[in-house]
C-alpha cells in the first residue's frame, strides 16, 4: 500500500469499533499487518481477541482496566495504562512495521483527558505515508475530524438497551 490514510469512526451509535475491525479483516485478506491499540478495555473476554488468534499478522493489545473509567476522576492506574497505550501506538505507527493501526477508543481517551491531543495530532502527522491510522470512539475532537481523510459519525436511531437489553457476549463484546 503506497497511500494511508487516516480514518475516524465516532458518534453516539453503536458500531465504531466494529467498523474498524471490519476493515482490518478486509486488509488481513490482502495480507496486511494489523494491531489494534484498545484504550480504555481490558480483560474482558471481548470475542475479538479470540477471534484474531487465528488470524496470522492481527494483533490486539489491551491498556485498560476491566472496570469503567470515572471521566472525572481517572484513577493513577487508568492514567498510566492509557499513557503506555499511548507511547506503544506511537512506537508502532512510527516503525512502519504495522500496515494498519486501530487506536480503538482514542477519541473517549482524549475526551477523558486520558492521552493529550496536540500529542495524538502530532503522532498523525509523523504518520508514515503507508500506514492506514484508524481511530474509533466518542466524542472525537474537532481538530482530529479536520485532518482525517475519512470521518464517519454512527449516530443511534434506536437501541436494544432502551428495552432492557443488557449487553450480550457475541454481539457487544
């Protein structure tokens, strides 16, 4: 791949990091080199992190607790793991080594205060030209949304959790 570009999937809706892992298993069909860098997960069984174990080059890291992050008193621990989140996206997009980076909930780690965003801007632009940078997530800030390529918003019509739904293994996580 001679062009990456840099994609964004936020809004309300549900399906952004869904979205991105749809298009890095297109691009392990072509024989990408993929890592996704989750923010804010951890340890919860989500079915991804099976799922990729089969797919050679597809790997998932997880910076995060298990537990909910208070946005307006993150704990020292989700601090520093979204830090070390921070400098190993950083070393991987950097290194060329990756042709497709997931930052999968960036945009709610920059909201949180978690990660700073002259930071995240900077690290986009030293992007290099061949590495497709895709962040999911809430809340993306106006100063990503201009420099990306492609921006989608999924905005929530209507959700299962309004009727009680609670989150189901294999669908939510």
């Amino acid at each position: 791949m001679k062009i990456g570009t840099v994609q964004v999937y936020t809004g309300d809706g549900k399906g952004k990091t869904t979205a991105a892992l749809g298009q890095a298993l297109r691009a392990s069909g072509h024989g990408f080199k993929i890592i996704v860098i989750q923010f804010m997960k951890g340890q919860i069984k989500y079915g991804e992190l099976e799922a990729v174990k089969n797919i050679p080059g597809f790997v998932i890291e997880q910076y995060g607790l298990p537990t909910f992050v208070d946005k307006d008193n993150p704990s020292k621990e989700d601090m520093e793991l979204a830090k070390k989140g921070f400098e190993r996206a950083k070393e991987v997009i950097l290194s060329g080594e990756y042709d497709m980076v997931i930052l999968d909930e960036a945009n709610v780690a920059l909201d949180y205060g978690l990660i700073k965003l002259d930071e995240v801007i900077d690290l986009i632009k030293k992007k290099p030209q061949n590495v497709e940078l895709i962040l999911t997530g809430r809340y993306a800030p106006n100063e990503i949304l201009e420099i990306a390529d492609l921006v989608t918003d999924v905005r929530e019509v209507k959700h299962h959790y309004q009727k009680g739904v609670q989150a189901r293994e294999g669908i939510e996580y």
